[in-house]
C-alpha cells in the first residue's frame, strides 16, 4: 500500500479525525486568554500578569510619580503576590518589556520586567533606612542617553539585574 492509499484508507481517516479532536481539545482546555496571546502552560512567562490585581488599583503596572511611589505601590505587592519570582515579570532567559514607568528628576523613564525584584526591594529598604538620600545615579551609554542605576551604597553589585531606561 502506498502512502497516499494508507491516508486515505478508513484506518487513515480514523488516525486523522483522533489528531483533530487532540487540538481541540488542547485549544479547549488552554483557554480563549491564552489563544489570543499566542502562548500556552508552557510560556516562559506568568501568562496572567497583565490580567492580576496586585492589591489595588494604584499597584497595578503603570506610571508613578516618583520611584519610592513606584517602590512601595509597585514592587512591595508584586513581591508580596509572587515571592518566587527573580524578576519583575516573572519570566527567566527571555529579554523583558517595560512594567511601569516612573519620573526622576522630571524625565520619563521606564522599569524593564528583567530587572530584579530582589534589587528592588533592597533599594526600598535602603530608602527607608536613609530617607532623603537619593537611589539612582545615572550611568553612562554610548549614545548618551540617560540610563539609571542603583546607587552603590545600596550594595547592589550587578547592575545588569537592573533595567532603567529613558521611555
């Protein structure tokens, strides 16, 4: 029998109709949230970030007027939501997009998802143990655009785990 011929014999169609029902029902249990994000369990992601209340209206991700705002509107009921999470958004090994955005010195800036939690809370620590001190310092690019980091008497050393940018 050739290849055709077993496709098209009962048996073939029978194979055919139990691999359509199999993504049915897949697409059926994932959910019409996860069909339209195009992403499944398998997301590398907390695939409900967007959709969660993290304590009231004021934290959930958006713009801040200042970064202790952000820090304790923001940060302090995302840890306490999700204290596993390393970075903000949740994922590991993927590049993140902008969770809020807060004002620092009257310019725009936005706090990447790949950014610590673990260095965020530690800064808002430091603020409250040092108020009036300032947590970020700007560091400098190649192109000259403003990007922040944490001030190193807050004792964060890796500044990769903290993504600050003009946005």
């Amino acid at each position: 029998m050739g290849k055709l011929q077993v496709f098209m014999s009962p048996m073939g169609l029978v194979i055919f109709g139990i691999l359509l029902l199999g993504v049915v029902v897949g697409m059926a249990l994932r959910g019409p949230k996860a069909r339209r994000r195009g992403g499944g369990a398998t997301a590398a992601f907390d695939p409900d970030f967007e959709e969660e209340e993290h304590g009231s209206k004021a934290s959930r991700p958006g713009e801040y007027p200042d970064f202790a705002s952000l820090l304790e509107h923001f940060i302090q009921p995302l840890a306490q939501a999700h204290p596993g999470w390393e970075r903000l958004d949740g994922a590991r090994g993927v590049p993140g997009q902008p969770v809020a955005w807060f004002q620092w010195n009257g310019i725009r800036y936005s706090l990447g998802g790949e950014t610590s939690l673990a260095a965020m809370l530690r800064a808002r620590d430091w603020m409250r143990e040092n108020p009036g001190a300032e947590p970020l310092v700007i560091k400098p690019t190649k192109r000259g655009a403003g990007r922040l980091a944490l001030n190193p008497e807050i004792g964060w050393a890796h500044d990769k785990e903290v993504r600050i940018e003009t946005g």
